[in-house]
C-alpha cells in the first residue's frame, strides 16, 4: 500500500517568493549533478550478485536435469529455473516460460504477434481492425505507453487507487466498447505510485464482461519480490482467479529478474493460460531456437530455490530502504505542512510519485534541471506525455548514494516550493 500524505491544496504564499529565489540561486551556485530519472539499481545492489559473473563456470555445462545449455534448444527455458520463478509468481511452472534478457522485449513480442495473427478467441488480427484501444491506469509506466504509441494502439486512462486500477472505470469502459483489446497492469509496487493490486481488484479485473472477446490484461508483475519493509505482501494469484472466473485467457503475465540480478542481463518470465503459452511459444519458434540457456543455468545455480531469490533481495531491501526513507524524511520536514504536495510511501518497488501544485509540475522539472537535478520529465507517467493536471513527478531514487538522495531530495523540495509561489504570485 502507498499512502499520499498531506493534501495538495494549492498556495505556498507568493510572499515567499524572494526568499525562495535566493535559495534557488544558493543551490544552483552548489553545482550539483544528481539523477533521479530512472529506476536503475545502485552499484551496490549489483555488486550483490557480483558471484553469478562466475558461474556456471569452466567445465560446467548441464543443468540439473542434463541438458548440456552450450547448445541449441528447450524454447521454454531451463525447467530448474521456471520451478524457482513459478513459486515466486505463484503460477504452475508447466504455464511459465523462461525466455531473454528482458521483459519488455516479450510484453512488445505478445503485442507484435496480437496485431499480425491475434490471440485467442481473436476474430481476426489486432493488427486489422480499424481502431485497437488499451486501458492504462494512471500514473504509469512510460514504457508501456510507448508500445502503444508505436503500435498506434490509442490509450483511454482510469486512475489508479491504493488497491491497484480503478476497476469499476475500467469495467465501465470494456463493457461496451470493442475496440479495447487489453490493457496494462503493473499488480505489485505498481511504477510509479507503489500501489498493489487487491485480490478483490484482481478477481473484477478477470471476471468483469467485455464487449472485445479476445480482451488481454498485460499483468506487468516488474516488482513481484521487491519488498521495501519486512512485510513481504504476496501478489493475486491472477491466473488462478481469471480460470475460476471462467476467462482462462484473459491475463498474461511478465516479470524478469533486471532488478533481482542484473539489469538488462537477467532472465524474463511469462505466464499464461495453457492456451496462451501455446500461442505464445508457437509464434516464438519462428522467431527464435531457445534461450540463453547459459545464462539461465547462472542463475538456477546462483539462486539454487526461490527461498534464495527471496534471501537475495532482503540484501537489495537494506540497500534501497534507507534511500526510500530519506525521500520521505526530507520530503516531510521540507514541505510536511506547505500544502503544495503530496506523495507516496511504496511498501516496495523502486518509485516515488510526487503530486505538486497542479500546472506546475513542469515548472519543478525545470528547475531541478537547472540546479544540476535530473528528473524524469513531468507528464512522462501518462500517455502521450501529456498530464491533464500538470502535477504528477515520478522520482527513482534507487541510483544515487544515500547522502546525494538526501541533497537531491532537499532541492527539489524547494523547487516545489519555488514552482507553487510563482504560481500564486
Ligand atoms: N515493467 C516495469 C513496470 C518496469 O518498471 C520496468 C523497468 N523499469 C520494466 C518492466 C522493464 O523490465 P525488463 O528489464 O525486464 O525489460
């Protein structure tokens, strides 16, 4: 659960604004160059793994099961591996393939194979009916709008709620209207505003009636394991609720190991119906004969169960909590009671979303970057790039060292403060 703190009711009082002014120019004579744009984790946290770059090791060639991974073949991946991560994900492993390096890569393949061929239950291909919309829960991953964008997929927003996607914007909107094909879910630590998915929200999500019969849910389950607080919350177990609910097809489901071992150099999962791993792997044999076998031996190896994934990221939990924790320390003694601000306190996953006085969020981006502060740009949590409110920051402050999360935290404190007395002036 992530909990907005005080209410954003506009008006630091313009009266500040000269103060203000010469506390900006103080920071910006400070010369700082801090970024905070991107979910990365520290070189810390990938020193963690550091030991995986030795396996599997000269003369080690065979999984436990005896395929020599120096060689072509097992399309669906080493099944010692695709063991670990079904328990985690809470999926059976025989519906869980273990593919490349990166998750994005299939969430984009799932789209590329809907629009040439469809999915199925599928009419005809994605690709040919006159308009294809995705639902997108707001704030969001800009990634996933840009698959849309590139597909030219149109995007229709719900808000997101503490418990995950609005689901009663969202049952509204696919009842009638089948154009819209799927939409985006990030279940557990959703980017940017940390909110997991209820049980209750998943089980309406997979069992609400849409007018599209081949409607897909992208489950984007990125921070299924990436607990910040001793409560390791579980996320709904979607596939079994979706065959319960009689739409064994409706969810697939992505997840990859980028911030669990190293990123860009992981494993990356998908799970799904029988019928969907089917079409899914059916598709994939054109298009590939297996994975990095090698590389998914490492870490079966490194990892030997899933109690071992969970032991490696409590290490990763020590090294990002007391960063989250400086966020919201700073955030609260610097803008606490200012009325200019609100933001999140994510249980887990690698965000912070930041609401500041609506139409200014631009403004505070700006002059972050001016004071030598890299923010992701304002509106890049929404579709298109475009923030009806002008409000929504997304801050990762995953990369940087502690003390420069602290500096950087303090300055856009009063970026914010600047932005919203300019606005009241
Ligand atoms: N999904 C979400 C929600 C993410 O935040 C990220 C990484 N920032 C990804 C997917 C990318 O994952 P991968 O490295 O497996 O492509």
């Amino acid at each position: 659960m992530s909990t907005p703190t005080s209410p954003a009711t506009p008006a630091a009082p313009s009266a500040d604004l000269p103060a203000l002014r010469e506390e900006y120019a103080a920071l910006q004579a400070r010369g700082l160059a801090l970024d905070l744009t991107r979910g990365k984790p520290s070189a810390a946290q990938l020193d963690l793994a550091e030991p995986m770059l030795a396996l599997p090791g000269l003369g080690v060639h065979r999984d436990p099961d005896g395929t020599d991974v120096r060689n072509y073949g097992g399309l669906a991946g080493l099944p010692g591996l695709r063991r670990i991560f079904a328990e985690l994900l809470d999926v059976p492993a025989e519906q869980l393939l273990a593919l490349g390096n990166a998750s994005l890569t299939l969430m984009h393949d799932a789209m590329t194979y809907a629009h040439l061929w469809g999915v199925p239950g599928s009419q005809q291909p994605w690709g040919r009916e006159d308009k294809i919309t995705f639902v997108c829960p707001v704030p969001g991953y800009d990634r996933h709008f840009t698959v849309c964008e590139a597909f030219g997929v149109q995007m229709v927003t719900v808000p997101m709620t503490p418990d995950g996607p609005d689901a009663e914007a969202v049952a509204d909107l696919v009842a009638n209207d089948p154009s819209i094909k799927g939409m985006w879910v990030v279940p557990t630590y959703a980017n940017p505003d940390g909110a997991v998915v209820s049980q209750a929200v998943a089980r309406r999500l997979v069992s609400m009636p849409t007018a599209a019969p081949d409607f897909r849910i992208f489950w984007d389950n990125a921070y299924a394991v990436h607990h910040l607080t001793e409560h390791e919350t579980t996320s709904a177990d979607v596939l079994r609720l979706a065959a319960e609910a009689g739409n064994p097809d409706r969810p697939i489901m992505f997840a990859s190991t980028s911030k669990i071992s190293f990123a860009g150099a992981g494993v990356a999962f998908l799970a799904a119906s029988p019928a969907n791993i089917a079409w899914y792997t059916q598709h994939l044999s054109v298009q590939s004969i297996g994975p990095d076998k090698i590389n998914q031996l490492r870490h079966l190896m490194f990892f030997r169960d899933a109690e071992g994934v969970r032991a490696h990221m409590r290490k990763h939990r020590e090294i990002l909590a007391p960063k989250f924790a400086a966020v919201d320390r700073v955030l609260t003694r610097r803008l606490g009671d200012r009325g200019v601000a609100t933001w999140t306190r994510p249980q887990g996953g690698y965000f912070v979303s930041l609401d500041v006085v609506p139409g200014t969020a631009s403004r505070v981006v700006e002059l972050a970057a001016g004071a030598g502060i890299a923010l992701t740009p304002a509106g890049a949590t929404f579709p298109y790039g475009r923030d009806p409110q002008g409000s929504n920051i997304r801050l990762a402050p995953s990369m940087p060292p502690l003390a420069e999360v602290e500096e950087a935290m303090d300055a856009v404190a009063t970026c914010v403060l600047l932005a919203a007395a300019e606005a009241a002036a």
